[in-house]
C-alpha cells in the first residue's frame, strides 16, 4: 500500500513541474501590468499594456486549468501501458463525466440541492471546466476520475475482441466501458460532493481560527513527510485546490497581485491563508544555515571536497526551492538533525506570519521573487526587509544548533564520514568491469543509469518506476537485492530513500531524463 501512495505522490507532481514558469508569466505580466507600479504607462487603453497583458494571460493557461491538467496528467506515471493513449482516455471520460453532472444538475438540480442557475465561484458550489458549467470538485474530482480511468484502462486496454469487432478495442474499449461506467460515478458526485463542500467550507473556517498552531502542524508535516515522498499529498489540496481558499493558494494570491501591489496594507490583511506556503523561507535561509554547519564541522583534509558538494546543492535549495540534495545528505546518517530541521522550518514559518508576512513562499528564490517580491516590492519593501532579518536569525540559529548537535553527538555529515564507511571507488570499478566486457562506458548518464540499476538488483528486479522532480521512484521485488544508502552515494547520486520495496534515488532536477535513459535499460 505504501508503495501505491508514493507512486501516486509522484504521479500528481508531473504537472506541478509547470508551475515555475508559470508562476514566473503571472508575476512579470502582474508586474507590467499594474498601473500602481508602472504608472500611466500601464494604462488600460495603453499599447503597453495589451501587449503584456497578452502575456499574463497566456501565464494564466495552467492556473486556470488545473483541475483539467491533473486529469491528464496522472496518467502519465501512473498508466502501466500506452500512457499517452490513457492520457486521451482521462481527458474524453473526464470531459464526459462533467457533462453528465451538468445534464443532471440542469435537470434535478433541485433534488441535489444545487442552483445551475448560480454564477460559478464563490458559495455557488460551481465551476467552469473545459467550458462546462459544473460542480466544484477541484483537484480531487479530477484525480477521482483520472484514478477510474487508469484502472479502466489498465485492466481493458489490452483486451482482444472478435476480429469483426477490431475497430472497438484499445482505447475505444476503454472508452466505452468509462462512458457507462461514469453515469453513476456523476449521480454519486451530485449526491455526496454538495456535502463536502459544507465540510471544506466547515474546515476553512477551522484552519482560519487555528491562527499560528495550524501554521507551525502544517510546515512541520510539509518537512517531515519528505522522507516518506508524501509531503506532495499534504500539501497539495492546499495549494492547488479549494481547501482553504476558492481555486487553491497559488491562483489565490495570484489573482489579489493587482490589488495587493497598489496597497500598503500588511501582507496578511489580504490572504492569512497564504502562511500555509511558507515552507520556502526554510529552502532559503535554513539550507544556507545547515550547509555552513556542514562545512564547520568538517574534518580540515576534507573542507575543500565538502565545499564543493555543498555549494550547488545549496544554491539549487536557495534558487529552485529543490532541498532533497542537501536534506539527504544527513537525513538518514542523523535522523535527529532532520526533525530538528523539520522544527526550526514550522518556527521559522510561524514567525513570518506572526510577522504579518505571507505570500507563495513554498518555492525557492525564483519563485518568491516572480510571486511577490517582483510584483509587490514597490509598497511592500519594509515586510520584505524585515521578511530578510528574520531569515538571517534562523540562518544563524541554524547554524549554531546544528553545530552544536553534530558535534556533540558526532553525527557523519558530509566531511565527517569514517574513509570505511562508503566505497567511493564504486565508479571506477564500474568502468572497470564494463571495459572487461567491452561495453561502452562513455555515456555518463548511461553509466550512473547502469550503476541505479545494479543497486537495485538488476532489470529483473524491477516492478515499476516513476519519477517526481527530483528523485527516480522505483518498486522492486525483493529489496534484499538492492544496494543501501552509502552506495547510492558513492555512484553520484545524492542517496536514496528506502522504505519496504519503494526505493527513491535522489538525482536532482535532470532526473526526467535518467528515468528516460534508465527505462531503456528494463
């Protein structure tokens, strides 16, 4: 079951891999666009401003359909075969299953309790998707439908009908039995979701009342749920759906930027809720706080070696808001370090909001900065500044805590490692052993695929594999085959995450092309 979660955690950040850029479309559009800031200039009726106003809105295509995207894209990593032709199929059933909600709504909308006749947003309980007038089910119906679909599709696709009935099989059969399948799917939906949307708007108003508790639970559980890969699933309702805020935080805030840039009102007046993504203040001044922990501390004949393993991981923690780099490096050599991490990230963003400083804070430095400080910095640079003090303390804090613990509990962090404990020599005797056998060791990407794949067990060993952004997710056989974690290490990677047969390598941001070359291998 666990295995199941995780792949399904991986699947649902494909489209998520977007939203950088975005993010960054929407800030620089909002940027341009704001008469606020750019003056007569962005004037409505200027040149000016249809031009970028083009722009921003084209940066709205993922926002707007989010609920669309995840549908499509589940599939992707979740399919056993065909993705691209589950992909089509998720798309058509989905379209279909809204259809039929509008039908029945339209019809007995009265039975429901649903008003068709309600404009959409707000308390209506409505939306907009693909042009169909619908219930709000946000992100969740979307990976409902999707989820049936790729059953659907992975239990029939492959089924063989009489010759006379060829044109029916595939993706048709799959189609077929969806269509059927999806009218009691859309009466169940009519039935139940007007009931927990009462519920979602029930536990709005708790999380709002929750005040800085709910604040530091959810940073601790975003950070903590790493290890696991299941930090994707508690975040995401959050962010991209309706549980706190209609059409999720980041369309949210996206959409009070005009408004928020020609007023001097704290940050927090506009959107408390906005505290829930504030996990990426720990990626900037955190990471930056550990990394110097790290190097403090180390051994004095390896200084050089660990400043030159942490200076891009850090960087990639600070720029990309990717910290698995760096958290995996002492994650499993000083599980205390990492709950301790975990703490002082729920502290750090809990006093940001105390301090009246929220926003799309979830990512790294790039996003921050498309998101807020880009748009926001002209009225807003005191909270952006005190925004920089704060985050300087818990850098320190950081620091001194960390190094404190390594040192008096003599944690292995990088540069602190007994030369016995991890074989660095695995490439090399890699090389080696391919030259033995004639291969073509002169791919590097091949090569680490190759090494992944002998940690694992072989190609034999191997049930299924996925990918998020940043590790390589694979469920194996028999786990006694595989590799540990200093292994995984010694190759170039940047660790691996176990738990039961779910092995997650950690790659960093080129880890969709390692899964390309790595799945040439199976």
């Amino acid at each position: 079951m666990m295995q199941k979660i995780q792949k399904f955690g991986g699947a649902m950040f494909t489209p998520v891999l977007l939203f950088a850029f975005a993010g960054i479309s929407v800030g620089i559009g909002t940027l341009f666009t704001t008469q606020a800031i750019m003056g007569g200039l962005a004037a409505p009726t200027s040149m000016w401003y249809k031009c970028w106003n083009v722009f921003l809105q084209g940066g709205w295509t993922v926002f707007n359909q989010l609920p669309l995207l995840f549908a499509v894209s589940l599939p992707i990593g979740m399919a056993k075969k065909q993705n691209a032709r589950c992909c089509m199929e998720a798309l058509v059933l989905y379209m279909t299953f809204h259809y039929f909600v509008n039908t029945i709504l339209t019809q007995w909308g009265g039975v429901f309790g649903v008003n068709m006749n309600a404009e959409v947003g707000g308390t209506s309980g409505l939306a907009m998707i693909a042009s169909i007038k619908t219930l709000d089910m946000g992100m969740v119906g979307a990976l409902a439908v999707s989820g049936i679909v790729i059953y659907l599709h992975n239990r029939f696709f492959d089924t063989e009908l009489p010759e006379w009935l060829g044109s029916f099989s595939g993706s048709t059969f799959v189609f077929m039995i969806g269509f059927f399948v999806m009218i009691p799917v859309a009466v169940l939906a009519c039935a139940f979701w007007p009931k927990v949307q009462l519920g979602i708007t029930a536990f709005q108003g708790f999380v709002k009342s929750a005040g800085a508790i709910g604040i530091f639970v959810f940073n601790f559980l975003e950070r903590a749920l790493i290890p696991f890969g299941l930090h994707h699933l508690l975040y995401s309702p959050f962010y991209y759906d309706n549980v706190v805020v209609p059409g999720g935080l980041y369309a949210y805030w996206a959409k009070l930027l005009p408004q928020i840039a020609a007023s001097t009102a704290s940050l927090k007046s506009f959107c408390p809720e906005a505290g829930f993504t504030a996990s990426g203040f720990a990626k900037m001044f955190g990471c930056l706080g550990a990394a110097l922990a790290f190097y403090s501390t180390a051994k004095p004949e390896k200084k050089k070696k660990v400043f030159a393993l942490l200076l891009p991981i850090t960087l990639t923690a600070i720029v990309c808001g990717v910290t698995e780099p760096i958290e995996f490096t002492f994650l499993f050599v000083a599980p205390m370090l990492f709950v301790v991490h975990a703490f002082l990230a729920a502290t750090l963003a809990t006093t940001m909001w105390l301090a009246g400083i929220v926003g799309i804070n979830s990512g790294g430095l790039i996003e921050i900065a498309s998101l807020n400080l880009i748009p926001l910095m002209r009225n807003h640079w005191q909270q952006y500044l005190l925004e920089l003090v704060i985050g300087l303390i818990f850098t320190a804090i950081w620091f001194v805590v960390f190094r404190f613990l390594i040192l008096k509990f003599d944690f292995k962090t990088p540069g602190r490692e007994d030369e016995a404990e991890i074989e660095f020599g695995s490439k090399e005797k890699f090389r080696n052993k391919q030259a033995e056998k004639g291969g073509n060791a002169g791919d590097p990407k091949l090569e680490l695929c190759e090494l992944i794949l002998e940690g694992l067990g072989g190609k034999d060993n191997i049930v299924d594999v996925t990918n998020c952004a940043t590790r390589l997710r694979v469920n194996v056989k028999d786990e006694t085959l595989c590799k540990d974690d200093p292994y995984f290490k010694a190759i170039g990677t940047h660790g691996c995450s176990i738990n039961g047969k779910a092995y997650q390598v950690i790659i960093g941001l080129k880890v969709p092309s390692i899964r390309e070359v790595f799945e040439t291998l199976l």
